[in-house]
C-alpha cells in the first residue's frame, strides 16, 4: 500500500486518531516527507508546541516515528529530527485484531462457563456466587435476582469472533489443533 493510499484508508484514519487524539490528529494525518523538528511541525500546522510532542512521542511509542538528536556545538542545545514510518501501520492493525480475537474469545468463554444474575431496577449483574452471598437480592435497591440469559451476547461475541477468524484467515480447526 502507497504512503499516500495509506494515510487516506479510513480504517487507518481511525486507528491514529485513536493512537493521538483529536489534538494530536494534524501531525498524525499530515506526516512531512524526510526529517522536521517538533517546532518545525508547531508553526507549520498552528499548533501548540506541547501538543505536537505529545504526539510525536505518541506516534514512536508506537513504532510510527524515529528521532534523532543533533547538539549545537555552540549552545549545546539538542534539536530532536523526527521521521514518520507509517510503513508498519497494517501489520500493526494486524497484531491488533489478533490480541481483539484473544480477548474476545477469553470474554466469551467467562459469559459461557458462568451463571449471572440481574436486577431488573438497578441493571446490575453478578456472578452466580455473589448472587448467592446477597440471597438473590440485589444490595442496591433489595430487589429480586434473577436469572439473565446471556445467550443473545455469546451469540453476538461468537459472530465477531468468525468475522475477525475470517479477515485474519484462521482457519478454527487448524488453530485448535495446534493448542
């Protein structure tokens, strides 16, 4: 994918507005070809200085920016030279999904193995074992326990999880038979 095709795909987008912010967005979607300095970057997109070097630290905690640092032999002053690498962007999104799925398929196996309970005034849920240190009444408001059915969630979790399989090309039975 092109610098240029990258930086207009939406889902990328989206992905560094997560990563800066809504402040740190101009220097995250406008990245400058070769070397500029956090002042540079301030002046030129009329921005707080402080907010540019948030996101540029942001964007290298992320493997997204490079720095190098020269001293002015005369002041002794550092002046820090930041490179965007955006290169690396889809197999980041790509590491992303893959720790989604893990978690998503952690979340669905906690909402299958479990027994929960609701108030149906409060809306809280509690496991079957704090359900039963409370009587089946919630600790809130004195109501009634009941029985939740979470089946439409496990459902919903499951067709993400082979929406995520699917784009990520894993192959269910391949990847239990190496666990």
């Amino acid at each position: 994918m092109a610098f240029d095709e990258l930086l207009n795909d939406p889902v990328i987008q989206k992905y560094l507005h997560e990563l800066v912010g809504p402040t740190g967005m101009p220097v995250a979607a406008a990245p400058p070809d070769g070397e500029v300095t956090d002042e540079e970057l301030a002046e030129e997109l009329g921005l707080e200085l402080n907010d540019v070097r948030r996101a540029l630290f942001i964007l290298y905690e992320n493997d997204l920016a490079t720095y190098r640092r020269l001293r002015d032999e005369d002041s002794g002053w550092l002046t820090y030279l930041w490179t965007f690498e955006y290169e690396n962007i889809p197999e980041q999104l790509e590491e992303e999904m893959h720790r989604l799925l893990e978690s998503l398929e952690e979340r669905r196996s906690y909402e299958q193995d479990n027994e929960f309970y609701l108030c149906n005034n409060c809306q809280l849920r509690f496991e079957f074992g704090e359900a039963m240190e409370y009587g089946f009444e919630c600790p809130d408001c004195g109501g009634p326990l009941e029985t939740m059915d979470n089946q439409r969630l496990i459902d919903a979790m499951d067709r993400r999880i082979e929406e995520l399989r699917t784009e990520l090309h894993i192959d269910e039975e391949a990847d239990g038979a190496e666990a």
